[in-house]
C-alpha cells in the first residue's frame, strides 16, 4: 500500500506543521505503508519551493531519521562508459 503526500517547504519550516508531517510519517511507515513524496506545486509560492525533488528528499530523510538516502539519476551524459 502506499500514500501520496504532498509537502512545501514552509510545511517543515514552522515546527508545528514538521511535527505533524513527522507523525504522519511515523504512523505511514509503522502501518507498512510507502509514502510517495512530492512538493505540493499547486499551493507553494516561488521563495517557498524546495527547487528539486533532491532537496525535498533530503528533508523529508532528515524528517523520518533515515539511515540511508539513495538519489539515483538517468541523466544523459554523466557517465562515459558502461557503469549502467
């Protein structure tokens, strides 16, 4: 099972809607269930946008005190041989 949740960056900015995110993290994962994280384009304001979903990861690992935190890319040309 997993669940859609959407973050901006003043969602972990103000300590009480971090706190809030950081239960609903808790009680997600505590119910084996995979949250699919994204920025909330649609209500963040330009100076309120973490910019990139590498940021927003970072945060959101910082948030639940993940031990690991992969960022994998496809990006054209950031490889010159056969690593893939």
């Amino acid at each position: 099972t997993c669940a859609q949740v959407l973050l901006t960056l003043d969602n972990l900015a103000n300590r009480s809607q971090y706190l809030n995110a950081r239960n609903t993290f808790t009680e997600l994962l505590a119910y084996g269930v995979i949250p699919i994280v994204n920025e909330n384009d649609t209500v963040a304001v330009q100076e309120l946008r973490f910019g990139d979903n590498d940021t927003l990861s970072a945060q959101v690992a910082a948030l639940v005190q993940a031990d690991w935190l992969f960022l994998l890319t496809d990006v054209d040309c950031l490889y010159t041989g056969g690593e893939r």
